[in-house]
C-alpha cells in the first residue's frame, strides 16, 4: 500500500501530478492501495480523488478527521454499513471550538490575527498559489484554523495556552495552524482499522514535519523534495528513511519506481525478512 501526502510530494508547485501519471497507473494495474493523507480539506481532497480516479480512504486536515468512501466499500464487494457517501471518523477539535480559543486569546492578551477564513478567495489565491476554484475549498476548513499573527512575538505564549488546553500550534509553509492534537498517523491508524487494510506493507511519502509520524509507522518511508534542513532532521527520527531530492511530482515518480523494481526484483522481501 501507498500512503502519500500531497502539497510537495505527489503535487507539484503547480498543484499538478502529470510527471507522476505513468507511475500512477502502474500502480492501478497492479491494485496498489494509495491512501492520501494530507493537510488539505475534504473538499480539496475529494478534488484529487477524483482527478487520480480512486475511492480509497484517506485523511484530511492532518488528521483532523478520516474518510472511508461508501465506493470503496462496494468494490470490496462488502455492504456499507453507514448512510450516505462517506463514513466519517472525527478525530479532531472542531472548527467552533478551536476558534472559541483564538477570541478568547484574542480579548485576553489583546493579540490581532487574521485567519485564512475571513480573507477573500483573491487573498487566499494570492498567499498559497492555489488557482481561485481551489482557494475556495481550502478556505472552509473543519478541524484546523490557519493564521498569520499580526506580531510574531506572541506565538511562543499561544503555543503555551494551547498546549494547556490539549490543542497543537504548527507552523506549516504558510500560516500557522491551530489543531486538536492529533496527526497524519494517528488518524491512519484507525481508518486503515476500520476498512480492513491494515494488514499490508505501508511505503510512505511526505516532504515535511507534519509527514514524520506518518513516515515513522511505515516499513518503506520515503522523503521527497529533500532538501539539506528536512534530511538532517527526519534521518536523525528514521534511520531508515530513503531521500530523494527530486522534486514533487517527478521525485515522487522515481521513489515509487524505484520500489516496484526491488518488490518485483525480490529485493525488498529479502531486506524485510533480514530485518525480521
Ligand atoms: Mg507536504
């Protein structure tokens, strides 16, 4: 099974996979699970699934919360046991709740934020890159609250009250983010659970922090669009990690590529039964 992140490591900065498709369709002749989680929303994601053609479950919001589509249960040939499109597992605090902290912050402290929620989709565009059909839908988030702080030099006293409260402050490529604590991994091991996959080889892909945890439970973790800083620190976490410092969608490509060969060449068998 394939476990992937998505914003710069199966997208490219384009938010594009095409030097990834012939990869991509290997994958699909052979009935290789690929799971997305990722820190997009389920309206992004779903956006995705659709452009790769899949029905697989996956994670959003990092963790926030997972998804097992009801098409994913029908090609299983199993009977869904839920209404409706999706089965839904929340995992994180929801958007009220975490927003209900921010004002309190706020009013307390007298600190000024401006959140990813109330800027316009122009704004949005324009910060993240993302054409306006997708800074629409990465706008409405359910578990997370992007936000840029007006003065830096209160985010060490947020992070503090946050923690107190079990929420989880991170500094992501653009905004800083306001979860529940939770992660791409703790999510993935329940929904993995729930739709009966959790008995297959996990290789993973991410390019960043917020990938470690998701890379640490997988016997393959892959880093791309390595750069000096990320390898440093994700070695020194997973001795085993594999780097490639080709970029998204083209480094994703070869990593995969490269991993087909050794199962397909027995070599990968032979790593793990040495390892067991
Ligand atoms: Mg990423």
């Amino acid at each position: 099974m394939i476990i992937t992140d998505l914003d710069n490591t199966l997208l490219d900065e384009n938010y594009g996979f095409e030097a990834a498709e012939g990869t991509l369709r290997k994958l699909k002749e052979r009935s290789v699970p690929l799971i997305i989680a990722t820190s997009k929303t389920i309206g992004e994601t779903l956006h995705f699934q659709k452009l790769l053609g899949i029905d697989y479950p996956f994670v959003v919001e990092n963790g926030g919360a997972a998804y097992i589509p009801r098409a994913f249960y029908l090609s299983q040939g199993k009977e869904p046991f839920f209404e409706g499109e999706f089965y839904e597992i929340p995992l994180g605090v929801p958007f009220e709740e975490l927003l209900n902290f921010m004002e309190e912050f706020s009013r307390k402290h007298g600190a000024r934020f401006s959140f990813l929620h109330t800027m316009s989709v122009e704004e949005v565009a324009k910060l993240t890159g993302l054409p306006p059909h997708l800074a629409l839908l990465a706008r409405r988030r359910d578990w997370d609250i992007p936000f840029l702080p007006e003065d830096e030099g209160v985010v060490p006293l947020l992070e503090r009250e946050a923690r107190a409260k079990g929420l989880r402050l991170q500094k992501g490529g653009i905004f800083y983010h306001l979860t529940g604590d939770h992660s791409k991994a703790s999510a993935l091991g329940q929904v993995l659970k729930a739709s009966g996959l959790e008995d297959y080889l996990i290789i993973a892909l991410g390019d960043s922090p917020n990938d470690l945890e998701m890379l640490k439970m997988a016997q393959v973790p892959v880093l791309v669009s390595a750069t000096p800083d990320s390898l440093r620190e994700m070695k020194r976490e997973i001795p085993r990690l594999r780097a490639y410092e080709e970029k998204a969608a083209r480094g994703w490509a070869r990593a995969v590529e490269d991993i087909l060969k050794e199962i397909e060449g027995g070599e990968l068998w032979q790593t793990f039964i040495r390892q067991g």
